[in-house]
C-alpha cells in the first residue's frame, strides 16, 4: 500500500483573547507593522471588554477540531488535528513545534477565511513559512487546502442556516423579508488585486438560488482601516438605515465560518441596535461552524488533495487552484485583517 502524502491536518485559524487580560497583547499583535492610531485599538478592545474579554473564536475552534476529529475517525482518513493561530495561543509555532515532536512530517492547513484575498490566504502562507522557519530542522511541511466559496457542501450548509432563520418569520411575511449577507470589509486596493468580490458576489447567488430567493443583498462590516482609505461598501449599519420601518431583515455572515467577535459585537450588538432604532424587524443566520455538511466538506477537500475524489464546484466558476502563484493575492501597501 502507498505511503499516504499526509499524516495530518492543521486547522489554521485567527485566534482570539482568552480573558480581559490577553485583550490588548492580542490587538497588538494584530495591529503590528500596520497604521491604526492607537485610540482605535482601545475602540476595538471595549468590543472585547464588552463580552468579558473573551473572544468566542478559540472555543469555536475547539469545537471544529473535534468535529474534525469525529469526521475523519468516522469516514476516513484517520488523521490526527491540530489547532494554530496567527494572533493568539496556541501560536502556529507552537503548534508546529507540537507537531514534530509528535513525528508529523507533512500536513494539510484548513484556512478558517472563507474568501481570497491578501489576509485571507497569501497571509497564512506567509504565517506557515515564518512557523516553519521558527521551529528550524524537521518541522513539517504544510500545504494550504484550496478556497471552497463554490464547494457544493459549503453552500448547502449556509443555506440550511439561512433557511433557518427565515422559517422564524411569520409565513405571512416570510416572502417580503430582506436577506442581507455580509462579508468583511476590506480595502478596495486589496479587492482589487484579488478575487474576494468576486467570489463573494457567487457564494451569494448560489445560496439564494437553492432557497428561490429574489433578491438578495451584500454588504460588509467590520471596517478597521484609516478613515480616507476606500474600503468596500456599503456598510451594513449604512443599509440598514436605509430600510422601511416595519421590514423584516435576515442577515447572514456568509464570510465568516463562526460566531465569532465580529459577528457577536458589529451584527448582533450594533447592527440590532440599529435595527431596533429604525424598526427594523432583525434576525441573524447562524454561520456554518460545525454544520454536519461543513464537516462533510473539510473531509472532502482532505480526499480530494488526496487524489481520492474528484473536485466539486457549483455555479459558473471551477474548483479553485490547489497552489497560489507567486502573484497571487499580493500584499496591499497597508495590511488589514480579513477573517
């Protein structure tokens, strides 16, 4: 029998504050090289303080792990995982570090960012090279999993949660309702050097095509950057405003693979309040987290690197590419986060 190309698999993630203390050495690092004015930086961490200083992310994480876990020891392959971030405990060196001493020589990386852009992908295979680097001799290779916007599994999942939040409404009412997706916000600089819209704007359409939607909208949230910088609009908060008293809105964090403090703080904290004020009519999708055909799909991607199953894409576009090219999603003059 052949050697398998992969021992194991490495989710590859953000990372997020564990208590009120970890909130601003996280923000730093986050912040780090980039021109934010520190008192934006306090700004953000209140959105922290606000939920016990606590980010959800690391427990949401844990819980894909495990999902993972449970996936693969079910179907196959029986592979173990590991959990790295880039901004928070555990660091991907560490983990790394973990993963040689445990006799892994090669792995595959699960990106928890759904969408191509600089700090979505290119930036994670520049976190696997410095980790890499920092461990020294025998750390393991890694090779970057491909996007899966387009992944059939992916939009099934998201559909099922959108479903799920328009069965909440009032069938009477249930055909007027909005459905606004959103994405995070990044500069236009870095939009335009990538295929993030692009890939955004598709991810929606299949999703609303499995549910008949009509009409759908996009806009993004969690801006970060210098206020004369463009960065893609519209806002959520901006199109809320916009809405008629008395409407029914679904919002669905399509670019976000869980719960985390974006999603809790700018849509179920300042976008409700917004709603509420305007009289707005507000509910929130969940986001596919651990989702059985989320699941499903990581394991697939694992085969389909593999060589064991074909690769799978719905809509007007093909799978995407297993390896970036060197000119792939470059950096932007200034980095941003894009999660």
């Amino acid at each position: 029998m052949p050697e398998p190309r992969y021992d194991a698999v490495l989710i590859l993630s953000f990372g997020g504050p564990e208590q009120p203390d970890d909130v601003l050495p996280f923000l730093e690092n986050v912040l780090r090289g980039r021109n934010i004015p520190r008192e934006r930086m306090l700004e953000v961490a209140e959105h922290y303080y606000h939920f016990g200083g606590k980010s959800p992310i690391n427990d949401q994480n844990r819980e894909l792990l495990a999902g993972l876990e449970a996936e693969l020891k079910r179907h196959g392959p029986p592979l173990p995982v590991y959990w790295g971030n880039r901004n928070w405990h555990p660091f991907l060196a560490e983990t790394l570090n973990k993963m040689r001493g445990d006799g892994i020589r090669r792995a595959l990386a699960f990106v928890t960012s759904v969408f191509s852009s600089y700090s979505g992908c290119r930036q994670y295979l520049e976190d696997i090279q410095k980790a890499r680097a920092e461990v020294g001799a025998g750390a393991p290779e890694v090779d970057k999993l491909r996007s899966f916007y387009n992944h059939p599994l992916f939009i099934e999942a998201m559909a099922d949660r959108v479903s799920a939040a328009l069965d909440q409404i009032q069938s009477g009412r249930r055909a007027e309702a909005q459905v606004v997706y959103t994405a995070h916000s990044i500069p236009v600089a870095m939009s335009e050097s990538s295929e993030y819209e692009q890939q955004i704007d598709e991810s929606c359409r299949l999703v609303s095509e499995i549910l008949g939607l009509p009409a759908w909208r996009l806009a993004y949230q969690s801006r970060s950057g210098a206020p004369g910088q463009p960065w893609l609009q519209p806002d959520i908060g901006d199109l809320l405003r916009s809405m008629k008293p008395g409407e029914d809105v679904v919002i669905a964090p399509i670019g976000f693979v869980s719960d985390h403090m974006e999603v809790l703080y700018d849509l179920d904290t300042e976008a409700r309040a917004i709603s509420e004020d305007r009289g707005l009519r507000m509910l929130r999708a969940g986001t596919v987290g651990v989702h059985p055909k989320f699941l499903a799909m990581i394991r697939e991607l694992i085969l389909e690197r593999n060589g064991e199953c074909p690769a799978r894409a719905a809509g007007r576009y093909p799978p995407h590419h297993d390896f970036c090219q060197s000119d792939c999603c470059p950096p932007p003059a200034r980095r941003v986060s894009a999660r």
